[in-house]
C-alpha cells in the first residue's frame, strides 16, 4: 500500500489570481502490487487477472508514482493469496 501525495488542477477556467483559495495536499492511497522500481518510481499494478499463465498474466489500472510524491509505504499481508 502506497500514501502519496497527488497534484491536480484549480479550475479549467480563467481565473483572478488574487481569488485562488489555499492549495491543499491532495493524499491518496493505492493498493496493489509493485512490478517495478526504479530510483525515482515506483510501478503499483491493483488488478492482476491470469495468474496461472506463467508469467504472462495482465494487469488493469498501471500507475506509476514518483517516489519524491511518496509519504508512507506500508507492506499488506498476501499469504493468503
């Protein structure tokens, strides 16, 4: 599991600048498996459908999250999978 911290947008519309409210962090949290890691990201994958195909199994729902966005990772127990 994965808390991480999210960018998104104020609006799509032309707006005065002295009118913006106070940006807020925008925290999420995803679970899945992580596929893949590198230095800067990591590669969580939620929904793992074939598993039986050895190795050529697909996955929905792919992200990757800069891991500078990252505040926590917490590791969920799969032994019952």
């Amino acid at each position: 599991m994965i808390k991480w911290v999210d960018s998104y947008t104020l609006g799509e519309h032309w707006q005065h600048i002295e009118d913006l409210e106070k940006p807020i962090n925008l925290v999420c949290i995803s679970v899945g498996w992580i596929e893949k890691e590198t230095k800067n990201n990591i590669v969580i994958i939620p929904h793992i459908s074939d598993i039986n195909s050895k190795g050529k199994g697909m996955g929905c729902g792919i992200m990757t999250i800069p891991k500078v966005s990252i505040l926590e990772r917490i590791k969920v127990n799969t032994k019952k999978l």
